[in-house]
C-alpha cells in the first residue's frame, strides 16, 4: 500500500513529460505554472491551429527549406519537419508560406502585414543568437566562398529557378549542411560538364561514323551506275555489230 503514492507519482511525471516532448515537437512555448489540464487543453489547440494552416503554404515551405515530402503527409508531421529548420535567409520564400512559417514559430503577424515585414518579425524572433549565426555563417561563406571559387548552381523549385553560390548556400542553410550542399552542388554540375564533354564526343563521333558511311554509300552508287552505263553501252555495241553481221550476210 505505501507504494502507491510513489507509483502514482512517477505515472504522472511520466505524462508530463510526454505532454512536454508533444508540445516542443509542435513547436509551442511551455510554462511552468501550467498544470497537465491546462496543458493538455493548450496542446489540442495548437493542433487544431495547425490543422487550420494552408497547406499550400506549408509546401511552399518544404520547398523552400529543401526537404523532402513524407510519403503520407499530414500537416501535423510536416509542421514538425518544418520547426527543425530553425534558421535561414527568407528570400524566396511566398507570401503564404512565411504567415504559415510565423504561425508555427509563434510569431505575432496581421493579416496585412507584407512579406518584407513578417521576414523582418523572424528574423527578430530568433533573437541575438540567431543573428550572430546568420553573420557568422555570411563570413563563413564569404571566405570558402572566395577560397573554393565554386560556380554557381541552378536550382529549380516549386515557383521560380534561383541561382545559389556557396556562400549562399551557408547562409541559407547553416554552415555544415550549407558547406556539403554546396560542395555537392560544385561536384555534380562538374560531373555534368564532364558528362556533356562525353555526350558531345560521342554525338561528334557519331555523325563522323554517319558521314563516311554515306560518303560509302555515294561512292558505292556512282560505281554501280557507272557500271550500269557500260553495261548498257557494250549491250548497244554488241547489238548493232549483230545487226551489221546479219545484213552483210545477207547481200553476199
């Protein structure tokens, strides 16, 4: 009987923490003071807010946060993809899918707020560690940037083809998966160069191959008509010296 109390004890403190991991994967901001009721009523708001958000606009920004779509998406697992991308350059990204992107990281928008402004609320949101990443990831890229002389990358999404440079592409995206990716993006447009080379030899090679076979084939058609020529004239020769035979024989 004295452990009950303990049990029950443990029971709820594992409920809590479950509300809690629930309630940081959808993004909400938790208080001490809040009670699991309260919890738990706050916790099926924020799904309903979410279930109410534009879908269009949560693609727009899977797109632009270059991730990929779950095989059977709800907008729920979605938005707690999208609330992993902490940081990151705004441009680019469309009207609705920044009001959505707010909404999910609890920032305070109106409804005629311009994109330029709920970019500028963001980016105020993350607050001065999010600011010293951003310039720390721009001076990052600005050198590997200078140090790599990568070409520019054409990439192509929902709306519109942006060209990105690595420095860009740290900027965007932080410096570790923005270093890989663009790196990748340098050695795949390189091995696209050398493919294309190949393609051009190959297709260079080809219609050389084609040439000297019609060039073959020219000669081969001018030998039989020659040949053809000859034959008919031999056949004219033979057949009127028949004839002068046969009329000779005649008058003798």
């Amino acid at each position: 009987m004295s452990n009950k109390p303990t049990l029950n004890k443990v029971a709820d403190t594992e409920a809590r923490s479950n509300l809690i991991r629930q309630a940081n994967r959808l993004g909400m901001v938790i208080r001490e003071e809040w009670s699991d009721e309260e919890l738990t009523k706050r916790l099926a708001l924020r799904r309903e807010q979410i279930e109410s958000l534009d879908w269009g606009g949560l693609m727009d920004i899977m797109t632009w946060a270059k991730h990929p779509v779950p095989t059977r998406p709800t907008k729920l697992a979605v938005a707690q993809i999208i609330l992993a991308h902490k940081r990151g350059h705004y441009q680019g990204l469309s009207h609705k899918g920044l009001v959505c992107l707010a909404i999910l990281r609890n920032v305070k928008i109106k409804n005629k707020d311009s994109a330029r402004k709920i970019m500028s609320r963001l980016r105020r949101s993350e607050g001065i560690w999010g600011y010293v990443l951003r310039k720390r990831d721009k001076l990052v890229g600005s050198v590997l940037s200078t140090l790599v002389d990568a070409e520019p990358q054409i990439n192509g999404t929902a709306n519109q083809s942006e060209t990105l440079t690595l420095q860009e592409h740290i900027e965007q995206r932080g410096l570790i998966e923005g270093l890989g990716s663009g790196l990748r993006g340098a050695a795949d447009g390189y091995i696209s160069e050398k493919m294309q080379e190949i393609e051009d030899r190959i297709d260079y090679k080809l219609d050389e191959i084609d040439r000297r076979l019609a060039e073959w084939r020219n000669r081969e058609l001018t030998n039989r008509l020659r040949m053809i020529k000859i034959t008919l004239a031999v056949s004219v020769v033979i057949a009127l010296l028949s004839l002068l035979y046969t009329y000779i024989r005649e008058q003798l």
